[in-house]
C-alpha cells in the first residue's frame, strides 16, 4: 500500500539466549539509515533479553519488541510479565495473539483483545496475529475465521499507530510452505475492506503483514502483493544475514 511504510518484524520464538546478542547487533548494524527510510525493522526476542536488547540497539534503527503479554498492568500472575514491565524494558511493540499463544496457552480472542488494550495502556503497538488453520483453509473458511478473529480480537478504536495485523495462516508457520501470491492478495484485501468497513480511514492506513515460512527468496515475490505492508518472520529472524535480505526487499 503506497503511504503505509513496511515494517518487518522478526519473532525469536522460545529462542535465543545471551550468545546470540551479537547476530542482534549484526542486525542493527546492517540497518543502515537508508534501508530504515523505506522500512521500519524490530525484533522481538524473548522476555529474558528485552532490557539488554533496548539496551545494546539505542543508538541503530533497530526497534524493539515483546512477544506476549498479561492484559493486567501488575499483582498475583506468577510468571507472567504484563505491558507496563515492556514498556518499562523501552520496548515498542508486543506481539499478541500468535497462534502459538493461542494454541498452546488456548488464548481467546477475548483474551487477545484485553491484551491489546493493555498495550494501548502501555503505549505499546500491539502487532495482532490472525491465522486459519489447515483445516480451516481446506473446509473455505478462512475468510470466516480471519473476519471473526479480526473484529473480536481487535478492541474498537484501533489505528495505524497502535495496532498493526499480521495474517499468518497457521499452516504456513514454520512449514516452509506458503500461500500462493494469488491468495496472499486475495486475503489481504479482504482484512483490508474489513478493516477500513469497521475504523475508517485508519484502517485503510493500519499495516497489514503476512507472516508463515517467509525467507529471504520468497521475501521479495509476498511483499509485492498489494495490501501487503511488511512481514512477521519466524525462524529466518534468527540469522542477521537472513533477517536483513528479507528487509533489504524494500
Ligand atoms: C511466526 O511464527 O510468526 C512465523 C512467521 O514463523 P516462520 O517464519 O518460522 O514460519
């Protein structure tokens, strides 16, 4: 989309301890100010490195972000760590709502939608992921899932600057396999009129991005596809060179 500018987020997943900081300043160091003017890059490593992360990229382009949240702001949660906390680590984002979360944790959408408002308390952006299952996918319905998901997990009142929506089609995480450009485009003019049907002119300039199995020789062909405003990357976030060929699309 012309006046959205791309963000590629990168998701560490359960991955990632103290020796793997220097493929993060790797990153950040190849983020060079004229890539950063045409897209916004940050990686979301685990919780356990948020504050050494803000801390190491402060003065690159690099931004920097969280991969879940409590919808609480604080109490008797043990073990869980609420917006306010990454916020306070000087993160920006929060992933929210990604299927891992919603299968393994069995999030709700209910559940998704109180953590994006905890975001939005926290100024974070909350990065929403939707996603059909194979089944799903199989059955037709992807289109009914990604619209049910899209109006109860995002709260009323979103816009570009606090929510960004990730369509990553279950099937596509982590299994090398992806859609066609073909259904790429067709989805994601579908979350788009959704999105402009519900907010209006903000959700013609929230981003929207694809996420499941992008690497660096796919990249280029899935960013192309109109409404496709950046990417979530799993496993191909992990190695600087891989995550900066899949920015260096842009
Ligand atoms: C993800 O889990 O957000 C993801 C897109 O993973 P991968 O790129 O490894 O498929």
């Amino acid at each position: 989309t012309p006046d959205i500018k791309p963000l590629v987020v990168g998701n560490w997943k359960m991955n990632g301890d103290r020796s793997m900081l220097d493929q993060l300043a790797l990153t950040a160091r190849g983020l060079d100010d004229d890539l950063s003017e045409r897209v916004d890059v940050a990686l979301c490593p685990p919780a356990t490195l948020t504050y050494v992360t803000t801390t190491l990229v402060e003065d690159t382009n690099l931004l920097v972000g969280a991969q879940n949240c409590h919808a609480q702001e604080k109490g008797a949660h043990t073990g869980d760590i609420s917006a306010e906390m990454i916020a306070d680590c000087e993160a920006e984002f929060c992933i929210v709502g990604h299927s891992e979360r919603r299968t393994e944790h069995g999030e709700s959408d209910a559940t998704i939608r109180a953590k994006v408002e905890a975001c939005w308390r926290a100024e974070l952006t909350a990065i929403v992921c939707i996603g059909e299952t194979e089944t799903q996918y199989d059955a037709g319905e992807a289109e009914a899932v990604l619209g049910r998901q899209l109006m109860e997990s995002v709260p009323d009142g979103a816009n570009e600057n606090t929510t960004v929506i990730a369509y990553e089609p279950v099937w596509a995480i982590g299994t090398g396999k992806t859609p066609s450009p073909d259904d790429v485009a067709n989805i994601h003019a579908f979350l788009r009129d959704r999105l402009v049907e519900r907010f209006g002119g903000p959700g013609e300039r929230m981003a929207i991005l694809y996420g499941g199995s992008v690497k660096p020789d796919n990249a280029a062909e899935l960013m192309s596809v109109v409404n496709v405003d950046g990417a979530l990357v799993g496993g191909a976030s992990l190695k600087a060179q891989d995550f900066l060929a899949i920015c260096e699309v842009y």
